[in-house]
C-alpha cells in the first residue's frame, strides 16, 4: 500500500514537472537554461520512478515446459 501512494504522489510530480517544461519551452524556446534544467528535474523524477518499480517487478521464474513425444 506505501508504494502504491509513493507511485502516486511520485507520477503526481512528474505530471507537474512535465506541464512546466512544457509551458517554459513554449515562452522560452527548447534549448533556454530554465527549459534544460526542468528537463533535467523531471529525467530525475523518471529516474527515480523507475528504480522503485523495477526493484519491485520481478520476473516470474521460466517454466520448463516437457515436450511429450506421440511416436
């Protein structure tokens, strides 16, 4: 339940800090200082969101599957 909230609130931030990125692009231009660094902010969100949920996705073990031979 502690994750799910952290995923939340965490998709949250990165909802808003996309929004800003995109808002200053539009007044600045893509490669202004304040776009660049609210592109970095958000890469550190992602990155972040991505950590939590790959240390919590585990792959289910691969099943041998037997063959039957009908000869």
């Amino acid at each position: 339940m502690k994750l799910m909230l952290i995923n939340y609130i965490l998709l949250g931030k990165i909802n808003v800090k996309k929004r800003d990125m995109y808002s200053k692009a539009k007044q600045f231009g893509f490669t202004d200082s304040r776009v660049v660094t609210c592109s970095q902010e958000l890469d550190t969100l992602l990155n972040r969101y991505q950590e939590i949920n790959d240390t919590n996705f585990q792959v289910p073990a691969r099943e041998e599957h037997q063959f039957i031979s009908y000869n």
